[in-house]
C-alpha cells in the first residue's frame, strides 16, 4: 500500500514526488521509460518568467525564487543560471511585437527591458549579429539542464524513501465507487487512495477510461544540439515570431529549437544504456531551417558542428496553460499535465502545488485557472503555445 503513486517521472512528477516525501508519505514513482524520457528531457529547459499567461506568472515567479538554491536543497547540479532571456525583433515588422511584449509585461511588475539598438543587445549578448534590431531583455530568466535536474530531483526523493519503478507502464487506475483504490501496471497492482497522473502527452490514455479528457493538441518541436565550442552566449534566445530559440548549455553545446510543427505521429523506442526510450524525428527539412533561422541570429551556432538531434512533442492545451487540479470527479486523484511548452520552468513549484493538492489542503498560489472544468463549455483552441525559452 502506497500513500501515493505518481504516473510519470519528468520533472511534475519527480519534484511532485520528492515534495510529498518531504512531508512524510510513501511515494511510489513510476515511469514506463525513465526520469527525463520524454518532454522532460527534449526540452530547450529555459527557466523564464518573460512572455508568460498572466494566470501562470505567479507560478513562474514562485518557480524562479525555487531554482536559485534548487541545487543546493537536492544536493545534486542543475547547471542552472541566470543569464537572463533576449527575445529579438530580427524585421521591422517584429519591432512592435517587442514593444508591446515589454509595455503589457512590464505592467504585469517583470523587470523587462526593451532594446532598442543592435549595440544595446550585443553589449548583452555579443554573440548576437549584427542586423537583430531590438529586444527585451529579462535579467531574471535563465536556464538549467534538464536530465541533471530531473535526476537530482528523483534521486532526492529516493534518498528519502520514494519507490521508483522504470521501465513500468501504468495500465489504469482502479476505482471504486468513485474513489481511487489502486494502480495497474504491466508488473502488478499497487493499492493506494492517491494518485497523481504526470503523464505528459500521454495523460490521456490513463484518464479517459475514467470519464476525463483534457482537451490536447500534440505539435512537434526541432531540437539541434551541437558540439561544445567556447562559452559565448550566456542567455535564452527567443525571436518575436516564436520560429526559434536557443542556448548555450554549461558543457558549451548549442541547443537550439524550432518553433511547432506538425507531429507527424511516429514515435520511436530505442534501447539505450539508459534503458528504452522513446525518440522522434524530425524531417531534414526542419532541421535545415532550424540551422538558418537559429544560424542568422547566432553565427556560432552555424560554425559549430551538429553533434545530434531529435523532435520533442507538446502537450498543448487550448488556452496554453496547464491542468494542475484535484478536484476532477474522482476522489484521490489529481491531476497535472498540459502545460504547453512551459512547464520545465514550473517543476520546482509544480511539485509543491500538487503535494498542497495530493494533502488536500489549501494550494499556496491561485489554481482557479487551471482547473480542468474550464474545459467544460468550451474545448476549442484559441491561443498557440509559441514561446519558448
Ligand atoms: C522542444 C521543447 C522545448 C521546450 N522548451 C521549454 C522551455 O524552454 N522552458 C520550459 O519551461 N518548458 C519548455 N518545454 C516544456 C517542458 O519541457 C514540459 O512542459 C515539461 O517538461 C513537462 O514535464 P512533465 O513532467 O509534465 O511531462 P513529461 O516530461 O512528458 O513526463 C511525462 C512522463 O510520463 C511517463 N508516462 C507516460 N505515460 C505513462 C504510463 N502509462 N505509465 C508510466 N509512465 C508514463 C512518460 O514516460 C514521461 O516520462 C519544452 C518542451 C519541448 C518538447
């Protein structure tokens, strides 16, 4: 019997499990692959507050107080920094873009500064070329490694006492008389009155047999990573238009992403010294633009040779904010999934919020918008998921 089984070890269920160990219950983590298998590890891992849903900047500012002593509390390197986020206007056109992203944020209370002058950036960020016209600038964004990160997280929470279970797949949850009373996987039945589905993409297919369906779309994302160079660039990169964005991560590779394509559905399982893990791939064709769209902004990233590849997938909801909710209909579970492209950044107070939900008590920050009933009347899409970083 487990006080609580958390479906999904990237970072919301990872942190979600070590935050709940940290207050006394037994945990059991499982994931049909591994820690940071899916968009926990596919991700550009930008840790920002800049461009937010103003529903989620709370959270991203909670987040971001998190990830300056994040390692420190995991005894474990998240390679993160704050280098701060450029989003660039490369076109007349763009400028604007900028602008109004600087005025609606900055009336939010961030600390976002517009560049107006390709000297302002690359006083910044020399490594930036020299036809980028404008920019904001987040002093207070950064980024971090993502399998460190999450790894430092699950390795936390085995320290005090989570069970993790890899290679697992969850089958169904077991409830009786709308009440959670187990969990099914391909290896067993484990009893328990919690559950947490952290499931990403595939949320879904563990939730429907119980009446819930979060409204998803699953675009693709290009990543690149290069081989390590010397340190030139110590910010996030994003662009007004969301076609690209990138980094340079502490070993000195670029990662470097494109903006959403279609999923074309496949989805690979590799065997790896990791264990099997799942991997899509882009096309040529997304991946050369990748390198010009990314090249023309950072030069270096063209020069550097192309180290290795994939697409990561996102699981984005119609307004682009996530569920983080435990009050679906069914007693004992909760529910955190959808969170669009941005939920990297989130993990370190994802898993707070939910172990609040998982106790039943007050959560510490508003959740009202990410409750899935507001899917109730309306599942249509109206808003893209088009910044990262
Ligand atoms: C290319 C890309 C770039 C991004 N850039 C950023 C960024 O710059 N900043 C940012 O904040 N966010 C970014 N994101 C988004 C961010 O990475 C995700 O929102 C976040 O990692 C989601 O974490 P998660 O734990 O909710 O889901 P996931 O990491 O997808 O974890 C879900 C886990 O559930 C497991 N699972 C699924 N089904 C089952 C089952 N039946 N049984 C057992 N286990 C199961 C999976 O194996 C997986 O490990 C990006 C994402 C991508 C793909």
């Amino acid at each position: 019997m487990a006080d609580v089984v958390i479906i999904g070890a990237g970072i919301s269920g990872s942190s979600s499990a070590y935050e709940l160990a940290k207050e006394g219950l037994e945990v059991v983590l499982i994931d049909r692959f591994g820690p940071a298998a899916m968009a926990s590890g596919w991700t550009l891992a930008g840790v920002r507050q800049s461009g937010r849903h103003s529903a989620e900047l709370p959270l991203a500012k909670a987040a971001v107080d998190i990830w300056q002593t994040l390692a420190d509390e995991l005894d474990s390197p998240t390679h993160y920094t704050r280098g701060g986020n450029l989003r660039l206007a490369r076109t007349e056109a763009e400028v604007p873009v900028i602008e109004e992203i600087v005025r609606e944020q900055t009336a939010a209370g961030l600390d976002l500064q517009l560049l107006k002058t390709n000297q302002e950036i690359r006083e910044i960020a020399p490594a930036l070329a020299e036809h980028v016209l404008a920019a904001s600038f987040c002093p207070s964004d950064g980024s971090a490694d993502p399998t460190s990160t999450v790894l430092g997280f699950v390795r936390a929470a085995e320290r005090l006492g989570v069970q993790t279970r890899f290679g697992e797949r969850v089958q169904f949850i077991e409830v009786v008389d709308g009440k959670v009373t187990a969990v099914v996987t391909d290896k067993g039945r484990i009893p328990t009155g919690k559950v947490v589905v952290a499931a990403g993409i595939f949320g879904n297919e563990i939730l429907r047999p119980l009446g819930i369906d979060v409204p998803l779309q699953v675009p693709m994302v290009t990543v690149l990573r290069s081989a390590p160079i010397d340190a030139v660039l110590n910010q996030v990169i994003g662009v007004a238009n969301a076609d690209c964005a990138g980094r340079q991560e502490f070993n000195g590779r670029f990662r470097v992403t494109s903006g959403l394509q279609d999923w074309h559905g496949g989805l690979l399982e590799k065997q790896t010294d990791a264990g099997l893990r799942p991997r899509v791939l882009p096309t040529g064709h997304s991946i050369a633009e990748v390198v010009e769209l990314f090249g023309d902004i950072v030069p270096a990233f063209a020069a550097a040779q192309i180290e290795d590849y994939w697409a990561g997938l996102i699981d984005l909801t119609p307004d682009a904010i996530p569920v983080i909710d435990g009050d679906v209909g069914i007693e004992g579970l909760v529910v955190t999934m959808g969170f669009s492209g941005h939920g990297f950044c989130l993990g370190p107070i994802t898993g707070k919020l939910v172990s609040d939900l998982v106790q039943e008590r007050q959560a510490r920050l508003p959740l009202e918008p990410f409750k899935y009933s507001r899917f109730h009347n309306s599942r249509s899409f109206t808003e893209g998921a088009t910044l990262h970083g």
